[in-house]
C-alpha cells in the first residue's frame, strides 16, 4: 500500500512543480502508474475534488501571491497561470478570491490559500467492505451514451438518467447497466445499457460495444449507497489491495429488479482487475 500512496503522492509533486506549465492529465497520471480513468477517480475519492479544481485552487492562490508581492502584471500573471485573456482570469479570480486581481495588492486584502496536497491514509479501525473476484466472458452492451468531462460528471451524469427515466415506455433499452469507458485525459462515454445479443435489432439512436472478457471485482450495494461505496472502493480498498491491479479503462454500475417477492432492486460496482 505505502508504495502506491508515493506513487500517487508523486503525481501532486509534478502538478506542484509545473503550474506555471501547460498540464497534460495523461502525463500527471503516468507519475502515478495509473491511467487518466482512474486517476481522476482516485484523486475524487482521495481528495474530495477533481485534480482540475485543485490545479486551478492551487494556480489562483499562487497567482493572487505574486500579485501583492510584485509589480507583475495581470495579463503577465494571466498568462503564466494558463489564462488567454486578462478577463477570463479576472472572472476565475473574482470566483475564487471573492475581489478583483487588482485589489490583490491593496493592503489587507482577503485573500484565500489553498495548500499543497499530501496524501496520506490512516486506518482508525476495522470497516466492512464485502466484494468478490469473478470472472466473466465478453460480453457486449446496447444503449445509449454521451460524453461527460470528469470535472462535473458527478452533477451532469444523474441529470442523463432523469432525462433518460422521463422517456418513460419509449425508452429504447431499461438500463441495466451505467458504463463509463474510454476515457481521453478528462473525458469519457457513459452509457446507459442492456445487454446484446446478435439476433436482437439494435433500437434506433442506440449503439453497442464490446466489453473484454476478464477479472471483476464486484461489489454489492444499493441506490442509497452507491456513491459512499464509490467512494470506498477507490479511498479505502484500493490502497490495500494486493495480488491485483486495475485492468482496462472503464468501469461499470449495475441494475437488477427485485427477485419475486421483493421490493428492493439489486445494484453493484464491478471494478475490472488483472493479477499483479
């Protein structure tokens, strides 16, 4: 566990020593061993924000610091922190500082700090995450997808299910399961799926894709917690896993109805693995 925890403390280290630089999420991810996929999952559960708001939290407190230490000026300042134009940055100033960067400089401004990330994981105690290796065939999806960008994905996906559910009978297939695949640096596809056969049409404005064959670990859960055992999985789990590694990009959320008799539907979080 300690060495994936320097790994992962080694990636804030490059985005600390390059702000002032373009930032490359494939290449912050790289320091970590880790695809952008997973690394912007982790860095959420780890640090409770995106790693692109800790890079602009951490490029605003080092913009508003050279702005009251120097003469430096705001288009200068901009342009050093990532910014094309004196406006864009002085909105994203005013958002984070709550004042103008001109008023960076007047004496007792309010100025906020964010501080440099150091991971560290303490275990307080025992807590039950139950889960199971399994190993699947390939198996291929039908549905519907769209991409989202890892900075509001959280916000935006639930609001593609509402639009989804409001569909109502016309929805072309029942979501059995939530995917997100292919991540390219901060974006990625979710689908909302069913499983496909070949002999089945493919309903109309709905895709398929095949998903490998392989290790799983599967983790059992419910709508209420699906987000906390998210959370888990990747704060609390991951960091203690042995004899395995992440496989593949993607990972998936499934739906099933209640058995007879029941009320509650069965819901779980299958996490692709490979042995180390």
């Amino acid at each position: 566990m300690q060495g994936w925890i320097e790994g992962f403390q080694k990636s804030v280290d490059y985005i600390e020593q390059n702000l002032t630089e373009p930032l490359d999420m494939e290449r912050i991810a790289g320091q970590a061993g880790l695809s952008p996929f997973y690394y912007q999952r982790i860095f959420g559960a780890l640090c409770g924000m995106t790693a692109g708001e800790y890079i602009r939290a951490r490029r605003m407190t080092l913009a508003a610091q050279e702005l009251a230490a120097s003469d430096s000026r705001v288009i200068d300042v901009a342009v050093r922190y990532g910014y094309d134009s004196p406006d864009s940055f002085a909105k994203a100033f005013q958002r984070f500082h709550g004042i103008a960067p001109s008023q960076a400089r007047e004496a007792g401004a309010p100025l906020k700090s964010f501080a440099p990330l150091h991971i560290k994981i303490t275990l307080e105690g025992g807590s039950m995450l139950d889960y199971q290796i399994i190993e699947k065939a390939p198996f291929t999806i039908v549905g519907v997808k769209r991409p989202f960008h890892s900075d509001t994905s959280y916000q935006e996906i639930p609001k593609f299910w509402d639009e989804w559910l409001a569909q109502g009978e016309k929805r072309p297939v029942m979501g059995t399961f939530g995917v997100c695949i292919d991540m390219k640096g901060k974006d990625f596809d979710y689908w909302i799926a069913d499983l496909y056969f070949p002999w089945e049409d493919i309903p109309a404005g709905c895709g398929t894709r095949v998903i490998p064959g392989g290790l799983w670990a599967q983790f059992p859960c419910t709508i209420a917690t699906l987000q906390d055992t998210n959370t888990r999985i990747w704060s609390e789990w991951l960091p203690a896993l042995q004899g395995y590694t992440l496989a593949g990009d993607y990972d998936i959320e499934v739906y099933l109805p209640p058995e007879k008799g029941g009320e509650e539907m069965a819901v779980y979080i299958w996490v692709p693995l490979k042995k180390a």
